[in-house]
C-alpha cells in the first residue's frame, strides 16, 4: 500500500515528519559527522526558516507533532530502573585464608 500526503508519497516516518514540517528533517537535527561549516550553514538555514512569516506556526507544529508520537508510541518512553551495581570491597592485603 502506497501513502500520499497532499499529492506526496510517504515510504518511511522520516518522509512523514518532512511533509509535516515542511522542511527536511536533517535541517534541524543535523547529521552525523557534519563539520563546524556545515553546521553553521545549517543553524543560519534554519534561522532564516523561523523568520520568514509562512513558517510562524512552525514551532506549535513541532509541538503538536511531538505530542502526537508520544501518544502514538508510549513504549518509547517506557523507563525502567537499572539495578545498581553492588559495591565491591578491596580484597585485604595479609588476610588469612
């Protein structure tokens, strides 16, 4: 089954959150290995973004998004706590066994 948002075809979520903002996802999360250059082109491109007046809204559709896959995918927030590690006690030096 093929998805289409507003005339788009949407293979993967990573497609999904593209169409939802409006904006490559990699805009504002960056990519691995990116240089200081890259990174600062980015920052500015996403600045420039937030100030043009078609994207206003965009920061209430980041929330709304966000919300949506916290209730969509609880079990990704599920913690559970780690048992701490028992202490260890230095052996003594001399002890007889």
């Amino acid at each position: 089954m093929l998805n289409y948002v507003c005339g788009h075809r949407a293979d993967t979520h990573q497609d999904f959150a593209e169409l939802a903002l409006g904006t490559p996802v990699e805009l504002w999360l960056g990519v691995d290995g990116e240089s200081e250059q890259e990174r600062a082109a980015r920052l500015d491109a996403a600045r420039d973004i937030l100030a043009d007046p078609e994207f206003a809204g965009l920061p209430d559709d980041l929330i709304r998004l966000a919300a949506q896959v916290v209730d969509d995918h609880p079990e990704l927030f599920n913690v559970v706590p780690l048992a701490r590690p028992a202490r260890r006690r230095p052996a003594r030096r001399g002890a007889a066994a």
